[in-house]
C-alpha cells in the first residue's frame, strides 16, 4: 500500500516539478508545497493519536498568533516608545517612535508559546498516547 | 594507515576538490561593483583600506573581524581563510554520513547541500556564516562519539573558538554559546532521570568551562599583544563594547519584512524543529542522538541569529540552516519509511524529488550572481596571485575604481574642478557618505566612512575631529541623498557633524548630485548662498523639518531635565501671539534655545506643525508627531537646519494655534540629556 502511494507521490511531484520548469507559476509552486506538507502529514498518519494532538496543538498555536496578529499594532502602542540617550542616537526606532525590542519580544513569545501548547497537549493526552505506542 | 585512508577516500576527496574550489575562490575572485549602493561602496572601501597602511579598528571602522584583513596582506592568512570553505563542507559531508548511515544518500544530499548554499546562500556568506554550522556538528559528532570530553580535547576546542572569535568574531561569540549549551544538554540527553546526580552534573561542567574559557583566553593572548603592536587594541575594545548602539540605530520593524519566503521558510522549520524536539524528548528512550543533538544545536544558532535579523533583516543568510534541518528530518522520516518499502529506487527518487521541489518550488529567492567561479577567473591569475603571495586586492581596487570611473563621469568632474582649486590639499570629506572619493583621491578616508555608522554623538565628534586634523577645506555633499538609510532624515541622524558642516562651510558649486562645499573664509551664511537657489528641492528639505516624534518622546521622557541647575526659562505664555508680542520687544536667539510647547484636544490630528519665523526673514517648518494631550512637545532650536546658525526670532506660527495652552522658551545650558 505505501509502495503504492509513494510511487504515485513520486509521479505526480516529477510532474508538478517539469511543469513548474516548463512554465513558473504560482498555482504549480502552491501545488508543489501542498505536496511538500503530504510528507509529514503521511509520517502523521502512521501514529494518529500523536497526529491529533499535534493538529490540535498547531490549530491553537495558529489561533493565538492570530489573536496576537489582530491585537499587534494595540500591544505596540502599550509597549515603552524609545527614548534619545546620551549618544544622541537618532535611528529609525527615534525617529519612528518604534519599540526597539518589542519584535523580540513577540517572537520569542511566539516560539515559547508553542512549546507550551504542545507540552501541555501531550501532558493532557500522556496516558492515551502511551497507549497507541 | 592505509586501510583508514582508503576507507575514508570519498572524504579526503571532499576535502581536496572543495579546497582546489576555494583555492580559485580565493586566487582569483575580484568582485567588480556593478552598482555604488551603500554596502557595496563600504564593501569596496575596506577592500581598498586592506591594501593600504591602515588598520582595521584603529584606523577605521571595521565590524567583520581580522580574517579578512589578514587574508590580504598575508599569504599565511590567505591560505587559512581559503581552508573556511572545504573544513566546513567535510565537516558536514562527515556528519551526513553519520547521519544517514548509507554512502547513496548521504552522497545526494551533500550534493543537494552544495547546490543549495551554491544558488541561495553565496559562497562568501556561507564562508562566514559556516562557521558555525561547523563548529555545532562537529560539537554533535564529538559529543556523540565521547559521552565525556576529555579536559585536553575542551581545552583546544576553546583554543580553536579563541582563534575563531579573533578572525570572525560574531561567529566566535555563536560558536562559544553553542559549546556552552552542548556542555548543558549533553550529559541532560543522555542520563536517565533516575540515576541523574544533580552535583556530579554541576560540578563536571562547572569545571569543563573553566577549561574551555582558560583554551578561549589563551588564544587571545597573542592577538591582544598583535593589537597593541599594532595600536588597534584600544579600537578593538571600544568597538566592542559599543557594538550595542549598532541595534539602536540599525533597529527596523521586523514584522513588516517577516513576509518574504526566506523568513516564512525559516521560520516553519523551526516550529517543526520544535515539535520534533519536544515529541522526541518526550517519547523516546534514547535521546542521546546525533539528530536530536544536531537539531537542538541548529535550532539555538538559529534562534540566535534570528535575534539579529530581527534588528536587521538577514533572512537569505539564515536559509540553509533551514535546509540542514530538512536533510535532518528527511534522514528520520526515510528511517520510518524503510520499515515499510525496501525498494531503493522509490527512496532515492523520492529524497532527490523532495530536493528539487524545495529548489524550485517554494520560491526561495536565489543569488544575483550564480557563477560557479569567479566572473574573472583565469589561471595564469591564480598562479600570479601565488607567485607575488597575495591575493588580487590591489589589482581588484584598481579594476573596480576604472570601472567606477568608466560609468561615472561626474566623479572624474568633480576630481577635474577640486583640483584647479588654490586650496585644494588633495583631501576632501564625504557627506552622508560616498567614500568612492577617498579610493579616487587615495586619501585616507575617516574612521566612519557614512554617517550611518557615525549615527552615536561620540562617532559624529571623531568626523569633526578628522575634518580639523586633515585641515579639510571641501566638502562634496551628496544633496540627493536625503536619507542614508532607513527613511531617517540626515539632518537628523547625524546632526552634530551637519550642523558644523553648515556652519563651516558654504556651497561653492554644483556639480551633477553633488554640491562642492568650501569652508568659510568669514561668517558666511549657509542659507543666503545662491548656489542654494539652484537646488529648491534640497533647500527646502532643510527648511521644512519632519521631527517626527522626536519633540514628543523628548517631552514625554525628558521634560525633567529643562529643570536642571542652569537652565532657565526666559519667557512663558499661554498662546503664541502673546509670545510674539514678546518676541517683537525682546532680543531672543536661537542658541541653546529650547521651544516647549503644550497642546490640548490633538487626538483627531497625528501631527503638528509650528513655523518659525526670524529677524533677517528666514522661515523654516517643523513638522512632528502630536504630543499627548497636556504633556510638553520640546524643541531643541539648535538642532533645526536654520538655527545651526545662532539666529534672532522674530515670529512663532502654528497650524493649530488654538489647540497651545502654554509655549516656553528656555536657555539650556546643559544639554547633556536633552537631543
């Protein structure tokens, strides 16, 4: 059955990759990427309950970031505004009014925030994921 | 001995046919700039400085370290840094042959490696960022093979990151802290959680750092006393220590640039480095891996250069980091795909369509330049370049300056009228910044080539200095040039060093983009001189101001400091008529002179704007952000482009006079908190 998948995965990525060098487009590369995600989705599938919890976890982390994407600018506002020091530095944050170390911030959070979703999934679903192993 | 060799062959041939590449690289690349932009007219100054008697730190501004400075004037250097490039691709050739346990694969995915870096990283970014890509794996491979380092085997790995932080020392300081975690998470991976003996734990690494730093420092050492010898020490050290105002200046958005392929690509194969971390510590019983170690220790460079390209974007310098993790992750999905096709036709197809389809299909963006070897390859350069033990960076210089000559014929004009001047000592300055004018008139250009760098106060005071010291009489000021960088205006950015620019010197000509500025022979006026009249666009760049936001965080932050011993307010009122009723009586300069002005009910207008008007009937526009309600927006006259000039003010206008409950005019004397 894999061989079988693996062998029509193989044909139709040749046939995406001839065809994106035959005529670049955009539609071919985002169907070129679909099929580059069926990897780890078929790795996925062969551990379900693991799949899930990592669907659930992404699915939260995606939601979060949004929720952050929307709430951006507000945040940004709330953030320290940075000041002139003593070297009379005037850059693009001064000039601006921009929060030097906000975007650090933020991503940094990003980041920690995933690991703490998926730890916390697999916490919740310990017991029944030792079992499927 | 011999069986070794022969069984390592495929090695040993890794090594020599990327070092004879990097031979050829080194030998014989001169890189012709095309174009004058700001990196490529820094990239060419310090080509051109190596070649000169100056030195890197002492001399002028140099923030790569000292490989590439000792590459071109020694043999013995040039030789070490051609080494860079075929160490780190054995290194890596080694490591995916550990990884993959199969000669095949391990053979495609070095060659789709090589083509990666070749077409989107640049061979000369992958020279430098490499590093430490090597330095990690072979951290892994070394961490793997010996679970306990011996204290001779740490000592030279501090040894040999002492040298590295010497010649790159950005990825010195990355290859230190990607030590210092394999010491933390080594023994961590690999204990049982039962057995783990928390002092046993503290104890050895407490110890095995103290031996890497002593290996760090005793590198040091050497290039400490070369410093001195050469008087760069004291450069080297401040250098270093303010390398921290480089963010303050250099600092953009990050989430505006995050879109670009490179970023998002990046970025997704972190997250999925995440998942792959914390699902494998979790569940497996072996963590003490090479995969895992190797993921953890690409995922930390990477986060910590992401912490740099989040200052500035260096997002097509990060992607094959990326690309390493994939062939990572490929080598542990074909683990699991193993178990259920053995068919090695289906594999290998499949590992090289998953190659190209990154290649090709998610849109990375490739290199300008993909040549293989350099535009200007020849043998008989190479065997020159050997003979006369060097390489080609004198010859490069004066290609690049013919070229530059070629395509430029302003530059050659302006040469032709400097020179027909009385007081032309064959030594100019540079505004904002095309140091191209220091190569063409072989004079030693300032510690700071542009003002970008030279954005601190400390960096504008040593421009000053030069122009006193060289006893510069012209300056050839780049007028189209409004914004070195960043949208910020120059005025602005550097406005100590423009401030004694216009008052010091007057324009003299025009030529193409270029004013010729002549320092004054009496108390001229910068903005009464006709030459300006024939330059509206630049004129009134200077007289109609954008503070931006500037009087608005100086009133939110500094408003304290108007009170200190010293300062005094020389008048006050509730609205501006009043004040130009008082302006009319009383002989008010610019001078040290700060405006402080509060506003009420701005909150439905983002910005302001005052006109101020002065006894000889010059009028200049300030523009800013508006200040929060009640809280004072402060000026600092001086800093304005017409007031450089101490002058008298005669009248104070505003697009929303109605909205100032109270405008100030204060003395200050010590400003050495205030912008």
């Amino acid at each position: 059955m894999i061989n079988r998948i693996l062998k029509f995965y193989i044909v139709l990525l040749s046939f995406l990759i001839i065809l994106n060098l035959i005529q670049p487009m955009l539609l071919i590369k985002g169907m070129i990427i679909i099929s580059l995600l069926f990897i780890p989705i078929l790795f996925g599938l062969l551990n379900k309950r693991l799949f899930i919890v990592l669907v659930k976890s992404i699915s939260l982390w995606l939601l979060s970031i949004i929720a952050l994407g929307i709430g951006f600018r507000a945040l940004r506002e709330l953030a320290q505004q940075p000041q002139i020091d003593a070297n009379k530095i005037v850059g693009y944050v001064q000039y601006f009014g921009y929060p030097i170390y906000f975007d650090s911030l933020v991503f940094n959070f990003i980041f920690i925030l995933f690991i703490i979703i998926i730890l916390v999934a697999i916490r919740m679903n310990l017991s029944k994921l030792a079992n499927e192993k | 001995m011999k069986n070794k060799l022969l069984k390592n062959k495929d090695i040993i041939m890794v090594l020599i046919v990327t070092f004879i590449w990097s031979l050829f690289i080194s030998f014989a690349s001169c890189n012709i700039y095309t174009h004058l932009s700001f990196d490529s007219s820094e990239l060419l100054t310090w080509d051109y400085l190596f070649t000169t008697k100056l030195f890197p730190y002492g001399d002028y501004y140099y923030p790569y370290g000292f490989i590439y400075y000792l590459k071109s004037i020694n043999i013995i250097f040039l030789l070490i840094s051609t080494l860079i490039i075929p160490v780190s691709f054995t290194v890596i050739f080694i490591f995916l042959k550990k990884l993959w346990k199969s000669s095949l694969f391990s053979y495609i995915s070095f060659a789709a490696y090589i083509l990666f870096v070749f077409i989107f990283t640049g061979i000369s970014t992958f020279g430098r960022y490499g590093i430490v890509l090597t330095t990690a794996l072979s951290y892994a491979l070394l961490l793997i093979k010996n679970k306990n380092l011996s204290k001779k085997a740490i000592f030279l790995i501090g040894i040999v990151n002492g040298i590295i932080f010497i010649f790159v020392y950005d990825q010195g300081l990355y290859s230190i802290l990607v030590f210092i975690i394999s010491l933390i998470i080594s023994p961590l991976l690999r204990s049982d959680n039962h057995k783990f003996k928390k002092i046993k734990y503290f104890t050895s690494l407490v110890r095995n750092l103290l031996i890497f730093f002593t290996g760090v420092i005793i590198a040091l050492i050497p290039f400490a006393i070369y410093l001195l010898s050469i008087g760069s020490l004291a450069g080297f050290i401040s250098n270093f220590s303010t390398a921290g105002d480089i963010a303050k200046y250099a600092k953009t958005p990050f989430f505006h640039s995050i879109k670009t392929v490179d970023n998002i690509f990046t970025i997704i194969v972190m997250l999925f480095s995440i998942l792959y971390i914390t699902a494998t510590i979790y569940f497996r019983k072996h963590k003490q891996n090479i995969q895992l170690f190797s993921i953890i220790l690409i995922f930390v460079i990477l986060l910590l250069l992401q912490q740099k390209n989040i200052i500035r974007s260096i997002d097509t310098q990060l992607t094959f980091y990326s690309f390493f993790l994939i062939i990572i992750f490929i080598s542990q999905g074909f683990i699991i795909l193993r178990k259920y096709t053995q068919s090695v036709s289906i594999l290998v197809s499949l590992n090289i369509l998953i190659y190209l389809s990154i290649f090709l299909g998610i849109g990375l963006k490739p290199q300008n330049n993909i040549n293989f070897l350099p535009n200007n390859f020849s043998f008989q350069s190479i065997i020159y370049n050997l003979m006369n033990a060097k390489g080609e960076s004198k010859e490069c210089v004066n290609k690049n300056i013919k070229s530059i000559l070629d395509s430029n014929k302003e530059y050659a004009s302006i040469l032709n009228i400097l020179k027909s001047y009385n007081n032309f000592n064959g030594k100019i300055y540079s505004y904002p910044g095309d140091p191209i004018f220091y190569l063409l008139l072989n004079q030693s250009p300032p510690y700071y080539s542009a003002i970008y760098q030279a954005s601190p106060l400390y960096a504008q005071v040593k421009l000053i200095k030069y122009i006193q010291d060289q006893e510069i009489n012209y300056i050839v000021y780049n007028y189209k040039n409004l914004a070195i960088q960043d949208e910020v205006p120059n005025y602005l950015r550097a406005t100590t060093l423009h401030s004694y620019i216009l008052v010091n010197f007057s324009p003299k000509e025009k030529v193409d983009n270029y004013l010729i500025l002549e320092r004054n022979k009496k108390n001229d006026d910068f903005f009464k001189n006709k030459i300006l009249d024939k330059v509206p666009v630049f004129k009134q760049s200077l007289l109609q101001v954008n503070l931006e936001n500037i009087p608005k965080s100086e009133g939110y932050y500094k408003e304290k400091y108007l009170f200190s011993q010293g300062n005094t307010t020389l008048v006050t009122k509730d609205s501006l008529d009043a004040l130009n009723s008082y302006l009319e009586k009383n002989f008010i300069t610019t001078k040290n002179t700060f405006l402080v002005i509060i506003f009420k009910d701005l909150k439905q207008k983002k910005y302001g704007s005052i006109t101020l008007q002065t006894k000889d009937k010059l009028t200049t526009d300030v523009r800013f952000v508006s200040c929060e309600e009640q809280t004072s927006c402060v000026f600092n006259l001086s800093r304005i482009p017409l007031f450089y000039k101490s002058r008298v003010l005669n009248n104070l206008s505003s697009d929303n006079n109605e909205a100032i409950t109270n405008v100030g005019i204060w003395d200050v004397t010590d400003n050495s908190h205030l912008w």
